[in-house]
C-alpha cells in the first residue's frame, strides 16, 4: 500500500515537474522572442531616423541650390516625384518669418534640417522639413 | 495459484499502460520542442531580415547624401562602382542591391554612360 503511494506521488511529481518545465521553456522562448522582435523593431526605427534625417539634409541643399539658382522649389511635383507626403520651406531672418511653403497633408514623422544663407546681402534661416 | 496469475497479468497490463503513457508524453514533449524550435527559427529569421533591411536602409540613405551632395557641389560627378544601391525609374532614385524593396529617392538624375559608369548632374 504504502509501495503504491510512493509511486503514484513519484509519478505526479515527474509530471508536475515536466509541466513546470515546458511553461518555463514556453515563457523564456517567449521572452526571447520579444526582446528579438524589439530589437528588430529599433534597427528598423533607427534606420528611417536616419535615412528621414539625411533625406531633409539633402532637401535642405537642393533648395539652397535652387534658391542660388534663382529658382523656387516646386514642392508639391518634388513629393509627388519623391513619393512622400509632406514637405515645407521655411525662411527667416532675427525679424521673423520672411516666406514660408508647404505641400502635402503632415504624416506622423517630419524631418527637419535648418540651414543659414546669405540672401540679399543678409543673414537668414532656411528650415527644410519632408515627412 | 491462480489468483497469483491474475495478479502477475494486471500488474503487466498496468505496466504496459504506463509505459504507454510514457510514450505518449514524450512524444507530446518532442511536438512541443519541435513547435519551440520552429518558432524560434521563424523568429530569428524575423530578425536577421530587419536588421538586414536596417543595414541596407542606412548604407542606402548615406550614399544618396553623398550623391546629392556631390551634385550640388560639382556640376557632373562619377560615382564609384561599388555602390550598395543601384539607380531605377530613370535615375532618380536609388534601389539596394540586396533587398530591392529598399528604396531612396533621389534629388539629382543618375544617368550611365556607353562604358557603364554612372554619373550625377547638378541639373
């Protein structure tokens, strides 16, 4: 009798252990899986961080190109040639806001980068944002 | 004698069950492995493929900076061979070579010449 006890306590032992065991494993391999997944998921965030940085640097010098080529950027042809959303110009000098354009509707990200120029013998601050 | 028989045959059959049973979970924690490892492979290759579309993303952002930038500095400009990004849609923008979905638009026309090498005009 108490031979038949010991084996019945061994056998419920074995498969609570077993059972801990695979919800240990379920619950690490779950972790594991989240922290690769966010990990991935930040490689892929800070990569648009950086190509949204460098792409409103580069628009940023076309449109003092431009500019210095006596020319106005054509917004609203560069985002639908540029397939983006959003795109801005911003000038202005210690007085204020001397002229400012925009095309698109603004999406959840907008990169900006602010440039100084000379125009017309003065100081001004060009800011270029594209979303 | 008898009774002593039926009792050696039940405690085989009890036996065999239970080495059925063992079987069974065994074979439950081989699935349940098995289902682990898969998962684990999927996740993994999940992964390696973001980090790989980040990289490629990056490399891709730097070089049309420079691009630009050369453009805008030099009115005609050859660019290296070994670039990780390839010009499409008329040289305006710029695709990865490893992941062609991976795409840069471009500010300045890329235009290639007889010989194969590209170039980019301040236009």
């Amino acid at each position: 009798m108490c031979k038949m006890n010991d084996a019945k306590r061994t056998r419920a032992f074995w498969s609570i252990d077993a059972a801990f065991a695979l919800v240990l494993s379920v619950a690490m391999f779950a972790m594991f899986s989240a922290v690769l997944y966010a990990a991935g998921m930040q490689a892929l965030d800070g990569a648009g961080e950086a190509s949204g940085a460098l792409l409103s640097a580069r628009f940023s010098y076309y449109a003092l190109a431009q500019a210095d080529g006596g020319k106005e950027a054509d917004l609203q042809a560069l985002l639908e040639g540029m397939g983006r959303e959003y795109a801005s110009l911003r000038v202005a000098d210690s007085g204020g806001e001397l002229s400012f354009a925009s095309a698109g509707e603004k999406p959840g990200a907008v990169y900006c980068t602010t440039r100084l120029d000379v125009r017309e013998g003065r100081m001004v601050k060009l800011e270029a944002c594209i979303g | 004698m008898v009774a002593r028989q039926e009792s050696q045959e039940g405690a085989r059959g009890a036996r065999g069950q239970s080495s059925l049973e063992a079987l069974l979970a065994f074979a439950a924690l081989l699935c349940a492995l098995a289902v682990l490892a898969h998962a684990a492979r999927a996740q993994s290759d999940a992964f390696a493929s973001a980090v790989g579309e980040a990289d490629a993303r990056t490399s891709l952002a730097r070089e049309a900076f420079y691009i630009d930038l050369s453009a805008s500095i030099v009115p005609t400009a050859e660019l290296q061979r070994n670039l990780s990004g390839v010009p499409i849609s008329d040289g305006k923008w710029l695709a990865s070579r490893r992941i062609g979905a991976v795409r840069e638009p471009l500010f300045h026309r890329i235009s290639v010449d007889a010989k194969g090498r590209y170039y980019v005009q301040n236009e």
